[in-house]
C-alpha cells in the first residue's frame, strides 16, 4: 500500500482575533494587580465557555447587573463594548472600569457620538440584537436606526444620515445596504467600519476546506463566528466537525483522510488548537498502515514548533517581525504571531516631517521593530522602530568595516584629538591624523563638511567607532598612481608640471607621480642649472625616458620635443653661411661659439681677427654675440669650423668689434630713431648712424674680455670635446688643443 504522509493544513487566520487576545491579556493583568479588590465582568468577555471558567477560577466574578458588584471592584468591559449609559452608571456605582473595548469598535463609537452631536440620523448596519450593536447605540443617545438587510433600508426615511457597520457584518451586505440607502436628495455619509478579522477567517476556512479530505472546525457552539465558520467549511467539505473539545475528535473519521484542515473561531485559545493537533498524532490512517512515517512527523513536529513559537514571547532586544493591525496617530498596533501584540509609539518611529503614522502604516503591512519591553503595563509588548534602524545602521557600519567599503559621514564637532562625524544617527570620532592625508593642525576647517571614510575600529556594545578620511584618500592617491603606472610608456609624450628644482635637474609631476628631468635632458646645450630653461609651475610635455616600476622612478626628457640640432643641420646651416651666435667657451687656440643649443662650432683663433691675436680674452667674452661664417660642417664628425674675421671688412685691423655688436648699435639706433622721431625721418637716423663699421667701432667702448665666468675644461660640450685641434689650429698649437679635449673627457 502506498504510504503517503498525512498532511494538517491550519487556516491562516485561526483563533483569537486582536480585539478578544487584548480583551483577555487586559482581564489577566487585571486580576493579577487586583489585589484586594474585586474583578467584574458583565456576562461572559468572549463566547469560549473553557477560557470563561478558567478566568473564574482565577477570580473574576460574572454578573448579570452592576448592582451585583461591591463599590470600590473593578469592571472589565468586554471587546463588543458597552453603552455610554453603562459607563456612566459604573461611575455611579463607584466602579473602575477596565475598557477592553476592541480599539476598531472604541473607534465606531466616537464616529457615532460626534454624527449624532452634529445633527444626523445615525444608521448602524447590523444585527439590532448583537451586544455591539447595542452598544453602538448607546453611544448616540440610543436614537439610531438599526438596518439589518435592504428591505429595512428601504423604510428609512430621514434625510440626512450617518452610516457605520457592525464589525462583522460581510461586505457585500454593507454595499448592498449603503447602495439602497443612497437616495436623491438625501445626505449620506458612509463609514466603513468592518472589521476583516472575521472576512479574513472566512476566507482562510473556505480556501482550506476545499484541498481538505477532513475539516475540522475549534471553537464553543455559542461562538457566532465560530458556528458560521463550520458552516462555510462543511459547505465545502462534507467530512466537517465541530470541535468543541477534544472528545469531539472524530479519530475514525480522520483515519481514510490524507489532508485534514484546520480552522478556529475569534475567540478560540490558542492552546486548545494546539491541543487538537497534538491529538492528531493518534491518528492512525489506513495508508500509513498503523505507522506514522519520517515525513509525517516531521510535519507535525514543524507544526508544532510552529504553535510553540505563538505561545513563546519575544525577549528585550529580540528584533521581531510582525503584521501592523491597528494604526492611530499615536501608535502602531503589530500582530507578532504570539500571545500578545506588540505597541510602536509614535516616538519610537522615525518620521520625515510632517508625516503621520497613519500616512507611513497601513494594515497589513509587515514591520521590523526591536522588543524595548515584554510587558508595556498594558499587556503589550513594547517595541522600537527607531533602534531597528539604528540596528541597521549599525549592520552598515559593521559591513563597511568587515568589506572595508567606505561610508559617508558628516563632521559635527571638533573634540579633544579629532572630530566627531555622524553616520545617520550613530556617532564616531575622526582622531586628527586620520582626517586628511597632509598635515591638519585645526581641525574647524572640516566641520559641517560630509567626509567619505573607512571604518578603522568598532565596539558596537560601547556604542564606539573610529573612522579614518585619510585611509580613503590614501587609497584613492594608490588608484589614480596605479591607474598613471599603468597607462604610461617608455616614448609617450605628456603634459607634466614643474615642482622643484635640484642641481641635476627638476622634478616634474606627471598627474600624481614625480619623474625626475635630468639637466642633460632638459636642452641640447649645455645648461648649468634646469631653471635657466624652466620655472617652478610651469607646465611642459616631457617624453618618458625609462620607467622602473619596482623603484617607481620615471626619467623624463623635455629636449626631446625639439629634433637634434645635427640631425636636421641641413635644413638650418650651409657652408658660407653668416650666423649670429653666442661665444660660450673660450680657450687659448679657440673660441666655441653656439648657434643654437646643443650645436657649438669652433672659432679658431686664426679665425678671430684679420690681425694676430695671442689672447683671445682681449678680444672676445664669454656670452659676447658674434657674427661668424661658417667655413665647414662635418656631419661625420660633428664639426663646424667658423670664421669671424670673415664677417669683417678686410681693412679693418682693430678690435674684433663684430658686425654683431655693430648691429645691436644700428637696432638701438632703430629703437632710439622710432621713438624720438616721425617714421619718414627714421631711416635718415638710421643712414648717419649706420656709418662706416671702422669709424661706428672706434668710437665705442673696446670690447673687454671678462674671465669671471670661464667654462671649466670639464664643461667642454660635445662638439668641443670631439673637436681635434690638429683639425683646427695650428702645428705648433695642436698639442695644447689635445689637452683640453682630453680635459673634457
Ligand atoms: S472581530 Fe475585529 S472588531 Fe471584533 S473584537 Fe475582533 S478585532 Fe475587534
């Protein structure tokens, strides 16, 4: 025979509804603080003649009248509520009453006192006889028109009315009702205030009964709920039995079945349901063959962990998860799936402004709150929604730091040894070394700001962490290098700035990373310090000349971005040519004159003057400009040999006052000419002041040769050094000319 495993489906609305289980834990804290004093109650709190008796053994007394009851006890007012006159009348009596009036009917009785204070004819839709109805009523002046179906609508005939509905009255009635009392020319104002505990067990009954083999319905036959519930499911299900008490099991009934559903009334305790479903577990079905299988009892011990877990409460600082069942403005009521529901202040909730707790719970809604308390005083339990945020806050924390992601926080005050920054609504301390990656003194300046940072140390128990700004830019400077050290190339050309200066060259900044700018590589003369070519700031392209990435040193050229003087020496220089250069070094069997950085050539010192020269320093000075002509360029050798004399007039025999120095005269002529004259006479300026070269120079100041800044023989430039003086000057004057080349090397 096939075994399969007996199934039990429970409703998923069954047993107390909010109003009887605060009805009852309301009764209970009553005559556990009684005291001395004298607990009433008029009639029985709810329809379950086993919960009644038990309150009885524990001391409530049930009367029929107020006039049973001693002045001074205490009157429990039962979930239907009562009358306005019955309050009043306890007052009288002396009688404290104790309102466990469901909070969805207090609620029906308030809308019906104001309607009726405001002149309307109030309509309650309902069951006249019904204790709720009847205390509806009492609450505006006993004078409203009870409506229990359409055809006692019709016969209304009062013009401006005020409808409610009792709480268990189905929908659909209502709709019905309203729709016939809605009448042209008639004021109608409709509330609906059903409640959908008993639609929503209706509802459950009816969907399990029709996948049940068997229903079984809990709860006491004088339970109106309960009995319509028994009638919706043996509607469904024909194998449906009322289950008073446990003796009502039908076990042989239950035997053929596969799936057995479950459903209980409002006011049916938890313990008896449990009660019945442990009892199932002697159900012997004939598919099992007598025996129970794993997956069957795995299914009733998950039941009954199931029922376990709604008779356990949660405990202080248990977060818990539960279903909003009652929201008014100054708290939320949740269902916790345990014997007591739990209470959210309003100040216990964190609200944007100007949002209500109506605007931010509805019913029905699934909310997280932490247990503040078990018992508020009220039988509730107490809960937070704030410290479950705060909680979350703290998970955030928590996570950045276990993930080392970073958190926004904004710096508030500034402390002893740092700051104190806010994330959300939890507090750390920035200390000062950890607030930047340069040196901060006064940490005021941060104040106000929203810093991005790490989590470094937390003690969520002391409520204490650290966090550190400087950790993020570190990290953010350790990207954007890796990220430059990645995208760079020996041979790429990029735009760097200037930082410093050193003897051998410049630091220049590349985006993050400095590479260093030899001299060497800064021009292709001959420089004595970089900032002769450079300025502090300035921004340049550099080449990247080698990159060591284990050391993180770049080697950057900047004299790369011009072509090598002797590579393009054609294009620029012929020989017969007359340039105009700079003397830069001058030595006894010569003078280097350069053209332009990185290209010297020699002057021999035949060459200087038609005259003969024995020392060239009584001719020429270091950074005198000279004319000279170009005699040879050997491109082999690196070679230009130049002439001054040749620049000059063959009479002249003096000074080698150049053509050069003769010029500058003729532009400061020019300059002189333009400023202090109309432009047409300019040129006869310049006519008598560009007289002969040989009158023009006797009349000047004699060149006079300066050593103060002699070229060490080290500093011989290239071409100097590789210029063979055999090549160049005399026999007798070759020998000295080798010692300076050797000097250079
Ligand atoms: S059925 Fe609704 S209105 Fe009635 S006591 Fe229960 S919760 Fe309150």
């Amino acid at each position: 025979m096939t075994t399969r495993p007996l199934q039990i489906r429970l409703a998923a609305h069954a047993g107390y509804c909010f109003g009887v289980k605060r009805t009852l834990e309301m009764t209970e804290n009553t005559l556990r603080d009684a005291g001395a004093r004298k607990v009433y109650a008029c009639g029985p709190l709810i329809h379950n003649a086993s919960v009644m008796r038990d309150l009885a053994r524990r001391g409530l007394r049930f009367i029929e009248s107020q006039d049973e009851a001693e002045r001074g006890g205490l009157l429990v007012i039962r979930s239907h509520g009562e009358t306005e006159a019955f309050h009043l009348e306890a007052a009288a009596k002396g009688l404290a009453i104790v309102d466990a009036t469901c909070p969805f009917v207090k609620r029906i009785h308030g809308l019906v006192r104001a309607a009726h204070a405001r002149g309307n004819t109030v309509v309650i839709i309902g069951d006249a006889r019904h204790p709720e109805v009847i205390g509806i009523n009492g609450w505006c002046g006993g004078e409203a028109l009870i409506v229990k179906n359409a055809e006692e609508a019709d016969r209304v005939r009062a013009d401006k009315l005020f409808a409610v509905a009792q709480t268990t009255t189905v929908l659909s009635d209502f709709e019905t009702i309203a729709a016939r009392l809605a009448r042209p020319g008639r004021t109608l104002k409709l509330r609906n205030t059903i409640c959908d505990a008993t639609s929503k067990r209706q509802e459950s009954c009816r969907e399990i009964a029709e996948e049940a083999d068997a229903m079984l319905v809990i709860g006491d036959r004088n339970s109106a709920n309960t009995r319509k519930l028994f009638e919706i499911a043996k509607r469904t299900c024909k194998n449906s039995h009322f289950i008073e008490n446990i003796n009502d099991l039908p076990l042989k009934a239950l035997r053929k079945c596969n799936t057995i559903g479950v459903a209980a009334g409002a006011s049916t305790p938890e313990r008896m349901i449990k009660e019945v479903i442990a009892n199932m577990t002697t159900v012997n079905t004939e598919n099992t063959e007598n025996t129970m299988d794993e997956t069957t009892e795995k299914t009733m011990a998950d039941y009954m962990a199931e029922i376990e877990k709604s008779l356990r409460l949660p405990r202080t600082g248990e977060i818990v998860t539960g279903i909003v069942i009652q929201v008014s403005n100054r708290d939320v009521i949740i269902n916790l799936g345990c014997k007591k529901d739990g209470v959210i202040p309003k100040d216990e909730i964190a609200l944007e402004p100007e949002q209500t707790l109506l605007d931010a719970f509805k019913e029905g809604d699934e909310v997280q709150a932490k247990v503040l308390k078990t018992d508020d005083g009220d039988g509730n339990i107490l809960l937070s929604k704030k410290k479950v945020v705060i909680n979350e806050h703290w998970e955030d924390i928590n996570r950045a730091l276990e993930d080392k992601s970073t958190l926004d926080v904004k710096v508030i005050k500034e402390v002893n040894g740092g700051v104190i920054a806010v994330f959300k609504e939890i507090y750390g301390f920035i200390p000062l070394s950890q607030l930047s990656d340069r040196f901060v003194e006064k940490a005021d300046e941060f104040i106000g700001r929203v810093l991005t940072v790490r989590v470094t140390r937390l003690d969520q128990r002391k409520n204490k962490v650290v966090f550190s700004h400087k950790a993020v830019l570190a990290e953010a400077r350790q990207k954007r290098l890796q990220a430059i050290w990645d995208s760079i190339n020996v041979g790429d050309v990029i735009e760097g700035t200037v930082m410093r200066f050193t003897d051998y060259g410049a630091f220049v900044d590349i985006g993050g990373i400095d590479g260093l700018l030899h001299i060497s590589e800064i021009s292709w003369g001959k420089l004595k310090h970089p900032q002769e070519v450079l300025k502090i700031g300035q921004k340049i392209p550099v080449k990247i000349l080698s990159i060591v990435r284990e050391k993180e040193k770049i080697s950057l050229g900047y004299k790369q971005n011009c072509p090598e003087p002797w590579s393009v020496i054609d294009e620029k220089y012929y020989v017969g040519q007359i340039i105009h250069g700079k003397a830069v070094q001058i030595k006894d069997y010569g003078v280097f004159v350069e053209l332009e950085p990185g290209l010297d050539g020699l002057v021999h010192i035949s060459e200087i003057a038609f005259k003969r020269v024995n020392n060239i320093s009584d001719e020429l000075s270091v950074g005198q400009n000279v004319a000279a002509k170009i005699l040879e360029i050997d491109k082999n050798r690196k070679r230009i040999s130049l002439s001054i004399k040749e620049t000059l007039d063959k009479s002249f025999d003096g000074d080698a006052r150049t053509a050069v120095e003769e010029e500058e005269d003729v532009d400061a002529a020019f300059a002189f000419a333009e400023d202090a004259a109309p432009a047409e006479t300019a040129a006869d300026i310049v006519a008598e002041e560009t007289a002969p070269a040989e009158e023009a120079s006797a009349e000047e100041t004699p060149v006079e040769a300066s050593f103060a800044e002699e070229v060490p023989a080290e500093d011989i430039g290239e071409a100097s050094e590789d210029i063979a003086a055999e090549d160049l000057a005399p026999a007798e004057e070759a020998e000295e000319a080798d010692s300076a080349a050797r000097d250079g090397e």
